[in-house]
C-alpha cells in the first residue's frame, strides 16, 4: 500500500486556483497556518478544521517579519518533508509552501500594527512579532480566502491579536481557537521544545504545574498577586534563568487583573519564561 500524500502548491495563484474550485463545489474551507515543524499540537489543529470544513489547507511558512534580529530564525526547525506527510497522515487537503520572495515580493512596504491586545505580555517582550505575525495572517487569509481558519490557543494572545485584526478590518473568515495539546506530564507541545536538553526537558514541567497551582489558587478566591509570585518562586527554583512573566489577566482584552482576588471577570493565566537558551510560553482558563 502506498503511503497517503499531501498535494503541495508554492505559488498564491495555484492556491487560490484549488480554493476556488473547492468552494465552486460548494466546500468549505478550513485554513490552518503554521510555520512547519509540525506535532501533535498542529495535528489537532487539521483534525478540528476538518470537523469543521470539508476541505483543510495548512500553510507552512517561517515567518521572517515577525522574528528580532538576535531571535531564531535561523535555527527555527525546518522540515518540509516530515511536515508534508505528517499532513498526509492526517488527511490535510493541501500544503501551501510559498518561499519568502513569493510571500514579500521586492518593494513590499506594508505592516498591519495594532494597539491595545497587542502591547502587553509578548509585545513587551518582543516589539516587532505581533506587526509580523498581523501582516503574515492577514496576506495568508487574503491569499486562500478560507472559510475559517484555526489557531491554536498555546499563542493565546496571537489568537486574541488575530480575532482584532479580522474584526478591525472586516476580513470575512471566522477564527477558530482550538485547545492547547499538551505532552503526558502537561508540557505544552510547541516547536521550540526541540531546542531542550534531557534535563531541561524534566525541568520543563514546572511551567504547566506552577501555572495550574496559580490558576486554581486564583479561582478559588486567593489574591492574584500572591498567586503570581508563588508561581514565579516556583519556576525560579526549578532551574528556569528568567521569568518574563507570570501575569493573570482579562480573557478578553488582557487587561491586568488584581491585584487581590478577582470576581466576576473570566481570566486568563499567562506565563513566560526562559529554560537555558529556550523561551516557554504558556496559559490557561482560569476558574
Ligand atoms: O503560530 C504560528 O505558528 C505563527 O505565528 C503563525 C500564526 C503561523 C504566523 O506566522
């Protein structure tokens, strides 16, 4: 038997070729935008577009715009290959492939910047990713003119920032946030976790259990302030170098929340922090 393949296009017009003709069948379609080294995590991503969709795309693209001069884009794992039948195994539709001059022709000049959600948390961190993730998905929706597209809520954030771009500038897709897929001892799956030692890697789960403790402290009434630092206390003694932040917030908008206990609000846990040479993100509902 041979092995399932997906059909792979490189070129903004092949794409809206297949898309169009999918949609002139009546199809809807599900656009899942990643930037490759793909897991588990991405998976789920094609599986939740497929429930809702009859067709998936997945874009797999290394962003250049919305990594800093000394972050990692160089050594952002790349394999298209891996990647291409990992989407075939799970019946993803089409792999879109563009390579950088295809996706920033010469003489572009254009940047979709926003205030408000953007600006805290990973925008303090890193002033120029929200402006290259919004420019990216924004050209990624106009080129495939999904139906919907899913992104996962481990970038919730991104996910926050993506919903205001769509409404501010009426790009008529719906965005789906699937739930974060999580290793067994509940490290959050990302494509950075690659970057781990052995030993970084068991320090790992201090992140997601320093964050459930403070979350549920949270819910259950205690002051945020004290939860927050419990947390970062906590990551500290495990071995991680610097926490960025450890911040509960409006799930919403992400206003700060606190300092003592929240009512009423829905809020969101958020967390930051360095393992060796490695940046880990993560976040939960909390209550
Ligand atoms: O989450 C990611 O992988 C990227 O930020 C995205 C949304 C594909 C844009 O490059």
């Amino acid at each position: 038997m041979t092995a399932p393949t997906v059909k792979i296009v490189r070129t903004v017009a092949e794409l809206r070729a297949q898309v169009g003709a999918w949609k002139a069948a009546g199809e809807r379609v599900a656009l899942i935008p990643t930037m490759g080294a793909l897991h588990e995590g991405h998976l789920s991503l094609v599986r939740l577009g497929q429930k809702r969709a009859r067709r998936t795309v997945a874009s797999v693209f290394v962003n250049p715009r919305q990594f800093a001069p000394h972050e990692d884009f160089d050594a952002y794992p790349r394999g298209e290959a891996r990647d291409a039948e990992l989407l075939a195994s799970v019946g993803c539709d089409l792999m879109f492939a563009p390579d950088v001059a295809e996706m920033y022709a010469p003489g572009f000049s254009t940047t979709v910047n926003l205030t408000g959600v953007s600006e805290p948390l990973e925008g303090a961190a890193r002033p120029l990713f929200f402006g290259g993730v919004a420019t990216v998905v924004t050209k990624l929706l106009n080129q495939a003119q999904p139906d919907l597209a899913v992104f996962g809520e481990k970038d919730y954030q991104q996910l926050q920032v993506i919903k205001r771009v769509v409404r501010d500038l009426d790009i008529p897709v719906e965005i789906v946030g699937a739930p974060t897929a999580r290793a067994d001892d509940g490290l959050a799956l990302s494509s950075r976790n690659a970057y781990l030692s052995p030993e970084e890697r068991a320090a790992a789960v201090a992140l997601p259990d320093a964050m459930k403790a403070a979350a549920k402290a949270v819910a259950e009434g205690g002051r945020v302030d004290e939860a927050e630092a419990r947390a970062v206390a906590a990551l500290t003694a495990a071995g991680f170098r610097q926490v960025d932040y450890v911040d509960v917030r409006d799930a919403d908008d992400l206003s700060r929340l606190g300092p003592g206990p929240i009512t009423g609000a829905k809020g969101r846990i958020l967390v930051a922090a360095w393992l060796g040479k490695t940046r880990l993100i993560d976040n939960m509902a909390v209550g």
